[in-house]
C-alpha cells in the first residue's frame, strides 16, 4: 500500500534512474517548479493520491475548487437579484478533515471574462474550461491551466458560434468541445490539442435547430422577460423559441448526443460523428416529461453509472423524468457509423423510453414558485440530487435497485440550503460533502452526505461569493517536474509489510541504468503506465465510495 504522499520522480523519463524521498509541495523552491504552462498541464495519471501539495489538515492541491460568478446582470436572460462580482472566478482549495475551504486566488476581471456560467474541467489535463453567458454577443470559451498553488494561465480562446453559452462537453477521444448556446439555441464542435488542452482551430460543426430563422422573443432590456420565473406570461415567451440547455454525450458508444430544449419540451437526439467531430443529423426528438400540457423546460441530462438509466431534470416542471436506455440501438447505431452506413434507418428511432416521472418538491408547494437547478447522479449510484430555487432546498432520492425497478427514484427528503436560489452544487471528490452555490444570497454553503441515509447536513462551513452560478471540482494533477540534474540521493521507501513502509539508505541502487531503450520509447511507457495506474486509482476509489455505502 503506497501512501498519498508518493510521486514517482518525472526523472524517471530519462534513461537515468534516481531514488528519492518524497517531499511537500514548496512554493519557495522555484527550480524544482513549473508554473502552468503548455508542459505543465500534462498529468501524470494520479488523481486523489497524486497530489503535490499537503496540509496538517489533510487538503491536497488535487482537491480544488473553480467557482464562477455572474459579473453583468443586464447581459443574462434570467435575473440574479444578489451582487454583480467584481472578479467572476475564485479558486479554493478543499480540507476533506472538516469539509472547509480555503481561497487561493482571485481573478476573472469582467472586461476579459464576462459572466462565466458554466466550466468543465478536462479529463486528463491540468485545465478548466469556461463559458461566458451573454444573450447580445456570442459567448466565449476560455481555458485556463491551474498551477498547484491556484494559478490560472489562460491558455487558449474562441468563439463559442452563438449567445448565451450555458454548457461544454469534451468528446470522448479528447479532441473536441461541444458547446451550446441557450438563447439562440445552437451547438458548436470545436477542436482541441489532446496534448495541451487548447483550441486548435475556429469552429468545425455548427447545428441551428431554428433552421436560421430569428429569434422570437426578446430580450429583458428590450422588452423581453425574465427567464427566473415560472409564471404564466413568462412562459409563453420564453417557449416560443427552442432553447438547448445542455449537451450529453451516451457513455457507452459515444456517438449520440443528447440535448435537453428547454423551449420546446423535448430531448433531441443527435448522431455526433467521432472521426469528423460534427453534430450531422437529428434522428429523433421526444417529450421530456408525461406530456400534460403544461410546460416542463428540459435543463440537464445525466446518466446513470451502471444502470442503463438516464435522468432529465425539468427545470419549470420541477420533476425529474426517469428514461430507460437501449443499449442495443446504441449499438446499431454505432456499428452503422464504423460500417459507413446511412443514418436515415434511425430516424424516428428513440434510445429512451419514460418509465417515472418524480416531484423534486413537496406536493403541496407551488410549482410556480420554483425551479430546478442541477441534477446529480452520486458517483456510488444509490442516489440523485436535484436543487431545487425558489423552495431553496436539495433534494435527495434514493435509486432502486431492485430488479425491474432498477434505476427509479424514491424520495428521501428536502434539505434547506442556508441561502436563495441553489443554481448549482458539486461533491467533493470523496462523495461525502456537497457544496452549494446559492446565487441570490451571494454564498457557497458546505454539507455533509451520508453514504447510508443520503441525508445532509449543514458543516457550519459558508463562505460570501457575489452570485456564484457554478462549482467545478478540479482533481489537479501531479504536474511536479523535476530539474535534469539528478536530486541528492538520501534514502528508499522499502515495505515492511502490505500496510507500512520504512526508509532506508540506498547504497546500492545504481543511479544510471541503460538498456539501451531510447528516451523516447521510456516516456511513451511512463505515460502510458501513469494513465492505467490513473485509471486503477479511479475504479479503486469508486468500488471504495460503493461498499462504504452498502456496508453502512
């Protein structure tokens, strides 16, 4: 059993081999640092037990988060009502001992990054992407690399292809974002470098479900409404226009994308093409409810991790909708598109069929009092989350495990959230505490998740943020490099037995090996190695949250 703080030198890369004790993260030594940069936002493949950077209180530099504020209520479709942040972004480092948080930096000037409202962190390099949400002119995407300490480097930016830009999704061979754009409803496919994270060219694919035409309704400053409320006449302009909320790519094949329109009810169902990244053909679109007449207003689309289950939660409606996904149609589809065949024999042919639909508030609260905010699949799979603005609470339901019932909800209970408006909420890499950014009350509160229950319970940890809209956790990588010169040999590790390690001197480990493997070749293994030592560590990790919560 190697402990945390164990990193495997990236001297190791050369044809040299060294043996060193490891050491804290210390901001002081410079030489043996790199700040973000193009190298740095490369990992090393270790995740919660890679971090850097170390704490008495047990923080690590791979548990941070990025949260993003609105800086410019007029640009919005909705209506904050707390305070226009002077810097949108804050960059906080977590303490899993008692579930608090520390601010590490400050940025996010609104002359450079206006309203950033939604971000994704990459699967495999040090970078978070972000989008800025303005229904006037088209959003941007900005990416930045994070340094151990908090730093943010923009690194790239472009254009995300229209306004409003609410979501990003990275395509499964890292070579793509998929962004879309709330108020004029477009998707856009954008590459990026799979070896630094940036963007490598302008758009590729752009899709208008509008077909070009203009939008219908207005916006709040020139008449319009205010996309936070649920009122009747509210409702009658903002469903005059297909809105796309979010955009989800099927975890199993990969080549459907599903895309929540607010505007309009329904969920799209898109054919993405891997090989030339392009949103190239709509085959079905489908209710996202029971179809009462009334409006639901599709917002986010998860699926769940083991179960062929997928969830859509209605932001106007304020209930979730439970669908059934066909594998095999995956399938079919996926073989048709290796095979070069046409996709016109899916059309009309839906991957989902509703099985429940669920409240996400009490029965006898007022739907018009309330939207939805985020949905949530807890990474053990036992349990959804939803937040709920306007009742201001989180909801928690338990998922059924239980033969054909598989994958549908019960209630658990409604928790306060300590402030106005949860438009978003995030776990910890652990899974045992939530954060919540209540937008209206300018604050991010902290709770504690039972494993067992699903109950939470409020920390006592709340921390003043103007409008926070959205938190990303960032499980930052080890980017630690080490200077060619080799480091003063001191001692090993040596295992005693499976759950201790001792050090030792080394005083006979050779400090140069060649076996004539070129350094090339050493790096291609390292990296590779790294990425399935990532990969074990990531399943380890789930299996562990998994069995807590079954033995508890």
């Amino acid at each position: 059993k190697i402990k945390n703080s164990l990193i495997i030198p990236s001297t190791l890369l050369q044809t040299t081999i060294h043996t060193m004790t490891p050491t804290p993260f210390d901001p002081t030594n410079e030489e043996r640092m790199v700040l973000p940069s193009h190298q740095s936002t490369l990992t090393d493949g270790y995740s919660s037990g890679g971090s850097v950077w170390s704490d008495e209180m047990g923080a690590g530099s791979d548990q941070m988060f990025f949260v993003t504020s609105y800086s410019d209520f007029e640009k919005l479709a909705h209506g904050p009502r707390g305070t226009e942040a002077k810097n949108s972004i804050h960059m906080y480092r977590f303490h899993p001992a008692d579930g608090s948080l520390v601010l590490l930096n400050v940025a996010g000037n609104p002359k450079e990054v206006l309203n950033p409202a939604f971000s994704r962190f990459h699967p495999r390099l040090n970078v978070v992407y972000t989008c800025t949400e303005d229904i006037e002119s088209n959003g941007q995407i900005i990416a930045y690399a994070i340094g151990s300490n908090g730093e943010l480097t923009k690194i790239s930016q472009v254009d995300a292809g229209g306004t409003s830009t609410c979501y990003i999704t990275v395509d499964r061979a890292l070579k793509n974002i998929l962004a879309v754009n709330y108020w004029d409803s477009t998707l856009a496919v954008i590459p990026i470098s799979t070896e630094t994270g940036e963007f490598t060219g302008p758009i590729r694919n752009m899709y208008d479900p509008k077909g070009g035409k203009a939008m219908v309704a207005a916006a709040k400053k020139n008449g319009g409404v205010n996309h936070s409320h649920n009122d009747e006449s509210t409702i009658k302009q903002r469903q005059a226009d297909p809105h796309s909320h979010a955009l989800v790519l099927d975890p199993h094949v990969g080549c459907v994308a599903y895309v929540p329109d607010l505007g309009k009810d329904l969920i799209r169902e898109f054919y993405y093409d891997r090989e030339a990244g392009a949103i190239s053909f709509e085959f079905n679109f489908m209710p996202s409810g029971l179809s009462t007449g009334m409006p639901d207003g599709p917002r986010y689309f998860e699926f769940h991790p083991t179960y062929d289950i997928a969830y859509v939660v209605n932001e106007l409606s304020s209930t979730i909708a439970v669908f059934s996904v066909n594998r095999a149609l995956l399938k079919e589809i996926s073989d048709a598109a290796n095979e070069g065949r046409s996709m016109e024999q899916f059309k009309g042919r839906s991957t989902l069929t509703l099985i429940q639909s669920i409240s996400t508030i009490p029965s006898a609260f007022p739907t018009s009092m309330n939207t939805c905010g985020r949905i949530c699949v807890h990474q053990s799979g036992k349990f959804v989350i939803v937040s709920n603005r306007g009742h201001e609470s989180i909801s928690i339901f338990r998922v059924n495990n239980n033969g054909s019932e598989n994958g549908k909800l019960y209630a658990v209970g409604y928790f306060h959230t300590r402030g106005e408006t949860p438009r978003h909420f995030q776990f910890d890499s652990s899974g045992r505490y939530i954060i919540v950014a209540n937008q209206d009350s300018n604050s991010i509160a902290i709770f504690s998740f039972d494993l067992k229950s699903g109950e939470i319970k409020y920390t006592g940890n709340e921390y003043r943020v103007p409008s926070p809209n959205f938190v990303c956790n960032c499980p930052v990588r080890d980017v630690f490099y080490e200077k060619q010169a080799a480091p003063e040999v001191r001692s090993i590790l040596v295992p005693v037995d499976k759950d201790e390690w001792i050090e030792q001197e080394d005083t006979e480990t050779p400090t140069h090996v060649n076996n004539g493997v070129s350094q090339k070749d050493l790096e291609a293994e390292l990296i590779e190695a790294r990425r399935e030592i990532k990969e074990l560590k990531e399943k380890l990790q789930a299996l562990s949250v998994q069995h807590e919560a079954t033995a508890a």
